[in-house]
C-alpha cells in the first residue's frame, strides 16, 4: 500500500498527561477511515497533530510522502490537507452562497489572488456548482443563522472541500442531526467527496454511521489505537465493546452481534444458544 498519510510513533503529551501514545498510521489513497473512541480517548489529539493544530510531541506526519509535522494549519490546507469542525465554521450573518463565496475567495486567496475582486463570474459558477453537489441550492439565498442543523453542516463541508484537498477530516459530521436525517446527509457527502475521488478520515460516536460508510475503523483508549480493523472486525472487537462502545445501546447491539458470530461450541459454553434432547 502507498500511503497518502503516514503518522510514525506520534506522541503528544501536556505535562504529566499522555494525549497520544505511539500512534503509528498509515492511510491509503481514497481510503474512508472512521475514527471512534470515547471522550479524551485521543482521537481529537490525532485529528488535530495531522491538520497542525497541535505540534506533536515527536513523531512525524508525512502527506504525499512530505514532512508536514508541525506545519502550521495553513500551510497544510495549502499542501492539501482540510478540515470540518463539530461546530459548524460557517459565517452566520452571511448568506449560503455568500459563505461559499468567501471561502472560494479565501482558497484563492495566494500569489496574485489577493488582489482578485471576490465576486467573479468564474467564482459565482463554481459557487453554483458546490451548492448543487452538496444539494443546498434551494438555500442559496437564506442566511446562515437560519439554516437546520444538517444544512449548515453540509455548507460546512462544502466550504471545506473548496481547496480541493486530497484528504479531508471530518469531525463527528452527524453531531446534532435527527436520526431521521443522518443517513440522508451522509449520503450526500459521501457521494460528493467520493465523486472528487478524496480520502476521507471522519471522528463518529454513531456506530451506526460507521458502520455504514467506513473501509476502516480506528479505535482509540487513553491516547492509543486498540483496533485498527474493518469495521465489521472492528465494531466486535471485545476491546472495543468494553472501552469504546460501553453500556450504549449501540454497544448492546454490537455484543449481541459478536455472540451471534461466535462458533456455535463457544456459545454454547458461554450459556448460549439452543440445545435438543438426543
């Protein structure tokens, strides 16, 4: 496999605190990598020393086979590397197509594009564009504030995918959605990111939703990867049941899921199953 991102023994520490111990990754080219694990479990640490928000404590990062360890955030945007937030970064007193129209100006914004007036008819088209893969045209000219939850999380998106990054890190894309909406939005967003051919890395507490869209899950526990595995590996995992799914009822589903899978001599160990008379 030829990696498009690699970690190599990342550490990252606050003191006496271990954020990330060892963390060795390598992702592959249009790879979807979803990455669980509960609160303070490292998984915003590894999102944030990829993306350059926080300088690892040592270890490297490497993109396209380039050094970016310690990179300002920026700059890593620029070598092709973006991101969404929980919380969605979107200017809320402007307008959808407003918003799209900034971050465009913003992502142009190099060399002689700062001189660049921001409303283009080039732009504008591009704008057009965006809004209708991310199928928010019909709010083009609704302000910000306005928007539902999952609409202003898919203008999020969109805005973030404007540079045209090889890889983009979503973090917890279904935080806040209804469950009636979830499926739909990440339909949409796995189509668009899958259509322009991006290796996607996403943070999920839904296992459901990872489940679902994920080649691969990384589980993390006390700044550590215990599983790096498949999701239908992965989601059974006991390690993962106990320190990453938990008492959920998701977790209740997934240890059902991983008895029913067991070899019919274990199940019937464990006091499971169904016995007949000879």
């Amino acid at each position: 496999m030829t990696a498009i991102l690699q970690a190599s023994n990342l550490n990252k520490t606050f003191g006496a605190v271990t954020a990330a111990k060892d963390i060795n990754v390598a992702v592959a080219k249009n790879e979807i990598v979803g990455i669980i694990g509960a609160n303070g479990a490292g998984k915003t640490t590894f999102v944030n020393m990829v993306t350059g928000w926080l300088p690892p404590t040592s270890g490297t990062v490497r993109f396209d086979g380039k050094d970016i360890t310690g990179l300002a955030p920026r700059r890593i945007t620029r070598l092709g590397i973006c991101r969404s937030f929980q919380v969605a970064q979107v200017f809320m007193t402007a307008t959808v197509f407003d918003n799209l129209m900034i971050a465009l100006g913003i992502a142009d914004s190099h060399g002689l594009g700062v001189l660049r007036p921001l409303r283009l008819t080039e732009r504008e088209a591009r704008a057009e564009a965006i809004l209708r893969r991310y199928q928010i045209y019909d709010y083009r000219d609704q302000v910000a504030s306005t928007l539902s939850q999952g609409i202003r999380k898919l203008l999020d998106i969109a805005m973030a995918m404007v540079a045209q990054p090889k890889i983009l890190l979503l973090d917890e894309p279904t935080s806040g959605i209804s469950v009636e909406e979830k499926f739909g939005l990440m339909d949409i967003v796995m189509s668009a990111l899958k259509e322009d051919g991006v290796t996607v890395l996403f943070v999920e507490h839904d296992m459901e939703i990872v489940e679902r869209y994920v080649g691969r899950v990384l589980a993390f526990y006390q700044g550590e990867i215990i599983c790096d595995a498949p999701p239908g590996e992965a989601l059974v995992d006991p390690k993962v049941i106990e320190f990453v799914i938990g008492d959920e009822p998701q977790g209740q589903m997934m240890r059902d899921r991983a008895a029913a899978n067991r070899p019919p001599a274990e199940r019937l160990e464990a006091g499971q199953g169904e016995t007949r008379d000879a």
